[in-house]
C-alpha cells in the first residue's frame, strides 16, 4: 500500500506540471515513482529538461529517455520535486535517507519552487522525531567532527551521539561526492535554524539534512486521498 501512495503523490505532482518546464529530479523511493511517470509522459510528447539530484536518479532518467542538464548549464530551475523522510506541519523537512542530501538541497535551492511528494506516515508534528538527522561529511578528520556533532547534539538536548552510516559493519557509505554522513537521532529538534547554524559552522561538515523554509508545496498520499499542503517558503 505504501508504494502505491507514493505514487499517487507522484501523479498528484506531475499533472501540475507543464510542457516546456526544467526540472529538478529528486532521489529516493517516492521520486523513483516520479521519474517514472514522467518518462511516460515524455515518451507521449511532453518537453522538459531535468537536472538529477544523485547518479541513482540520473540513470533511471536517462533508462527512460528523459532530457537531462545539469546547473552549469541551466541558472534556474522553474521546479524540484523530492520526496522527504519528514515533513513538519510548517513544511520544513528532514531529508538524506538516500544519502543525497547535498545535491537535492543545492538543486532545490537553485528552483523557484520545491515539491514535496510523500505518503502520510512522513508528517510529524516535530522534525526529529521518527527520522535522524543525516550529516554530511568530510572523510578527512572524521573523528574530530564526530566529537564536534556529538557536543553539538549533547547541547540540542539529544541523547547519545551521532552513528556512522555504514552499507556493510567496517564498510563506510559513501555519498555521490565522496563524503561519509552521520546520522544524529535527536528524538525532537526544537530549534531548527538554530541546530542548522550550529552544524555548519563546523569545519568537517558538508552539509545536513535540515530543509527549511524551502518547501512551498507537499501533495501527501493518505487511504483516504492525497492531500495538498502549503508552507510559506523564504
């Protein structure tokens, strides 16, 4: 049933879109169905031009015939549209589950809007608390940014520190460009824009998977329907 609600969200998102748009290409589970159906949309006339957010994403595309560019090349997006691992009723958003988080926030943040496509167990009424908080960093040093996320954590009010996200025990995952990513699980984040300064002000980080005030619109796939949100992007 899951799947099935993401890919309504996934065809509630598409039939807003027009023919002529460029468009960001989210990654994970929810914007596989996305791209799926917009390659059957294009293989039916529909004229687009799609940046990726992950290599994953850009094979599947390219599998499909869909026109593909990249942000040296276009300047602006006219829409990205990801999935999220959660969604706060404000709309701002945990995302990283992929391991993408840094090329999904730099597509959205070249986009004139963000669209997000989720079944409705993703809605939480505080961000951290179903999902970690993924944190991309650098392999160099990596032990003195863990402690540095670890005292950052400690004084957000979580408990324990921040895990290595592993594909194998020993075996590192590692991003599209090559970084390892934390994952801190703080159970509630109470200050949001607080935490996000915080974490990059450290040298060893990337990036993190905090969205905030980047997402305009959420079409939310529930038994009962898909349910349209609004947030008030800045």
């Amino acid at each position: 049933m899951s799947e099935e609600l993401k890919r309504q969200a996934a065809a509630m998102a598409l039939a807003t879109l027009q023919s002529g748009m460029r468009l960001g290409l989210g990654t994970g589970s929810t914007a596989r169905h996305f791209v799926d159906l917009l390659g059957e949309k294009v293989a039916a006339g529909f004229d687009c031009i799609c940046v990726p957010t992950s290599e994953a994403t850009a094979r599947q595309a390219e599998s499909l015939g869909i026109p593909l560019s990249d942000l040296d090349h276009l300047d602006r997006l006219d829409v990205t549209v990801d999935g999220a691992d959660e969604i706060d009723p404000a709309l701002n958003l945990i995302k990283g589950a992929g391991g993408a988080l840094l090329r999904e926030k730099i597509v959205a943040a070249a986009s004139d809007a963000m669209v997000v496509i989720a079944d409705s167990t993703k809605l939480v009424p505080v961000l951290g608390t179903k999902f970690p908080l993924p944190i991309e960093v650098n392999r160099f040093g990596l032990g003195a940014t863990r402690r540095a996320v670890a005292e950052i954590m400690a004084a957000h009010g979580a408990e324990g520190g921040p895990k290595l996200r592993e594909t194998a025990p020993g075996a590192p995952f590692l991003t599209d460009g090559g970084h390892l990513i934390l994952d801190a699980f703080f159970g509630r984040i109470s200050q949001p824009e607080a935490l996000s300064r915080d974490l990059l002000d450290l040298a060893g980080v990337v990036q993190h998977g905090l969205f905030l005030k980047m997402c305009g619109t959420a079409y939310v796939a529930a038994p009962d329907g898909v349910k349209t949100l609004t947030g008030d992007p800045q």
